[in-house]
C-alpha cells in the first residue's frame, strides 16, 4: 500500500488534463489528414518498398542502442542526414506527382456541390458517350489496341502537344479509323475534350504502381500513369485480349461490357442531377 500511495503522490497528484479548443481539434483534423495522404502515397508507390527497408534498419539501430554498440550508432548518425538526402532523390519523380496531385484537386468543391458554369449536356453529351462504347465494342471484336483519354477538370495541354491534332466531332467511325493497324495514327493516345478529339498519337506517363498486374503492357500502364497525373479517365483497349478496361484515379477496371464503360463516363459527365435521374428512369422503362 506504501508503494501504491508513493506512486500516487509521484506521478498523479499533480497530473494535469489539458484543456481542448476548436484550434486544437483543428489542428488534429489537419495532421489526421495529411497522415493519411503521405500513407496514402506510400503505398501506391516504390515508397513502400523502402519504408520497410527504413523499418528494418531503424530495428537495427535499435537494437545497437540498446546492446550499446558505439561503432553502428556513431555510423548511423553520420548517415542519417545523408540517407535522407538519398531518400528525397531517389523519390524525386513520386514527390512531385504527389505535390502535383495535392494541388489539382479541388477539396472545396468536394465539400460544396455547387455546379456554377456547367451547361445542361455536362462536360460532354450523350452521344459522344455511346460513340466511344460503340468504337470499344467494335475495336475490342477485332482486337485492335486502342487508348482513348477523356479530360475532365484538369487541363492535358501538356499531352496533347505531343501528339497531332486533329480536332473532329467525336464519332466511333473516326475512332476505329485512327487506331486501325498500320494508319499513321494509331500508335499512342487519342484525347478527347467535350464532344471533340483534340489530338492523336499523344504519349502518356507511364505508372510505376507496383500492384498492377505483372501482365499488363505499356498501354494499360500508360492509361493509368495519366489517371495518377490528372482527373482524366481513359478507357483501354487490350490488342491482346480485346477486353475494355477504364483508368481512373489510379485504379484500373478491367474487363468491363459496353453498358458499364458508359456508366464510368457518365460518371465524370457532370450533368445536373435531375437529368441522371431522368436517365436511370428512361432506362429502367426500356428494360421493362
């Protein structure tokens, strides 16, 4: 009991809960969040692979600090500034995608809805949605590979000057056309914005996700590295398999039918939300 008592006075006596305000809980808001995207980051990057090598020498360390081995902690702490010069450079090209990724997106209008300056038809109409899942359809019977981007908020300037322009309505026979073998347009990317392509054969970033599947070629990862880049969605055509697959974010949908690729786009088509319903209405009514 006399043990208990002088733990007691020692350590609760005087223990003080500090008081929490609105900049605190704020403060914590803001740091949960920016832990979060650095994990976030992390693992959909090589970073993961080297935050575990980090984790096994900071154990090593450890272990050295505890045995007191003077000789790897004097080493270790020689290091350190280096290492983290090294780590910086080696992760020089992530770094600025992430920075790039943070700036581009648009937290407010995630928080309020507001659809200021959008026209009735959203970002693109309809028809240039069936005419892109009509020329997938058709592509993918006859396996011809086919990259087809659709921009949405982010300006892709930077990738359409890398191509040829061309600037024509967007229809599916002037899709099939572009990407049919051995035309002088169909190696690289077509981007589409609104209801016209802008460009063709435009070169993509190539992603450097190490959990997509070892069995994807340059094209997939050339749709998805432009997903990670910007907002854009791009929609993939397998030269291979003929299968229809749709990047976005970062993620890639694989295998999908002509009426899910339409869903996707209708996804970042923007239109007001009483014409989507209308929409789901008209469709449900047809399928009946």
């Amino acid at each position: 009991m006399e043990q208990i008592r002088h733990f007691v006075d020692n350590n609760l006596t005087n223990l003080h809960i500090p008081s929490v305000g609105i900049i605190d809980i704020l403060e914590i808001l803001i740091i949960s969040f920016l832990i979060y995207q650095i994990l976030v980051w992390i693992r959909n990057t090589k970073a993961w692979s080297l935050l575990k090598g980090i984790v096994v020498l900071l154990v090593i360390f450890l272990i050295a600090v505890i045995l007191d081995m003077t000789t790897i902690v004097w080493i270790a702490r020689n290091v350190f500034s280096l290492a983290i010069i090294a780590f910086i450079v080696v992760l020089q090209p992530e770094l600025r995608r992430a920075l790039e990724t943070l700036g581009k997106r648009n937290y407010l209008a995630s928080l309020i809805p507001w659809d200021l300056g959008k026209s009735e038809e959203g970002l693109f109409s309809d028809q240039t949605i069936r005419e892109i899942s009509k020329a997938c359809t058709e592509m993918g019977r006859v396996k011809t590979g086919a990259l087809i981007v659709v921009q949405q908020e982010d300006n892709l300037s930077e990738y359409e000057n890398t191509g040829i322009a061309v600037d024509g309505l967007v229809s599916s026979q002037l899709l099939i056309n572009i990407f049919e073998h051995n035309t002088p347009l169909h190696d690289g990317a077509v981007i589409i914005r609104g209801d016209r392509i802008t460009s063709a054969t435009c070169y993509l970033p190539l992603s450097d996700n190490m959990r997509l599947s070892k069995d994807l070629g340059t094209r997939h990862r050339a749709g998805v590295g432009i997903s990670e880049a910007t907002d854009s969605m791009t929609v993939i055509v397998s030269e291979e398999t003929g299968k229809v697959s749709i990047a976005y974010r970062g993620e890639l949908f694989r295998g999908l039918r002509a009426e899910e690729v339409e869903m996707k786009l209708q996804s970042i088509q923007h239109k007001p939300v009483e014409e989507k319903k209308n929409r789901l209405f008209m469709k449900r009514r047809n399928q009946i």
